[in-house]
C-alpha cells in the first residue's frame, strides 16, 4: 500500500549543478535584464538604470557587484568630468547571448503578453499616466 505524499519513481532525480549555479546568479530578479542591457555594448550607470523601468539604484548597484563578482561584467571608471562609470560584459559574459536570446524566443513563443503579470503591468501604467 502506498503512504501518501510517496511515489513509486525510483530515486527522486537531483538538479544539476551546473543548472544550479546558473540560477543561483541569473535566477535572482533584474539580474537577466541588466546581462540583456549590457548585451550590444558597454552603458553607463544611469543609462542602465533608466533602461531597466522599476529597479532601485541600491538593486542596480547590488546586480552589477553580482556580477562582476562572477565575472560576467567589468566596471570601467571614464575619468571626467565629469567622472562616470561605465559597465561592460566580460567575454563570458557575452557569452551568454545565444542561450539569452534564445529564452527570449521561447517567451514570445509561450508566454503570452496577456498573462497576469502583463495586465498588472498595464494597470500600473494606466495608474501612472493618471497621475502625470
């Protein structure tokens, strides 16, 4: 007799740990859509900020020490004046733009805009615009 919440499927199968790390870094929120930002060439701190609608400059700030950490992204400091810092991808970093681009095209494919999550983003701009 089988005990409930059991199952008969042999040994539970473990994650692998590369898909592990993966998503420990690149599962994290903002941190996929800073890697697509930085995707066609090196941005400025504000550029990105203003690129990526919603993230806090403390969020940014944490993604981007994330990944240089990882090395995936090089901070460049553009002497002034003014004093700028610029953020650029690292060749692994740019490596990850096929399998990118590649979860993009399966989003268009299979999420739809019109999910949940898109009709509360609609209402927030609607919200927004009210207030303008």
């Amino acid at each position: 007799m089988a005990v409930p919440g059991s199952h008969d499927a042999g040994p539970c199968q473990k994650v692998d740990d590369g898909m592990t790390r993966v998503f420990t870094l690149l599962g994290k929120r903002w941190t996929g859509l800073v890697v697509a930002v930085l995707m066609p060439h090196p941005v400025h701190f504000a550029d990105l900020r203003r690129a990526i609608p919603g993230i806090s400059e403390r969020m940014l700030s944490d993604r981007l020490t994330e990944l240089g950490a990882a090395g995936l992204v090089v901070r460049n400091v553009d002497e002034g004046p003014p004093l700028r810092v610029c953020y650029a991808l690292t060749e692994a970093g740019a490596a990850l733009e096929p399998a990118l681009k590649e979860l993009g095209s399966w989003a268009e494919r299979y999420l739809p805009e019109s999910g949940p999550c898109a009709g509360a983003a609609a209402a927030a701009d609607r919200a927004v615009t009210r207030r303008s």
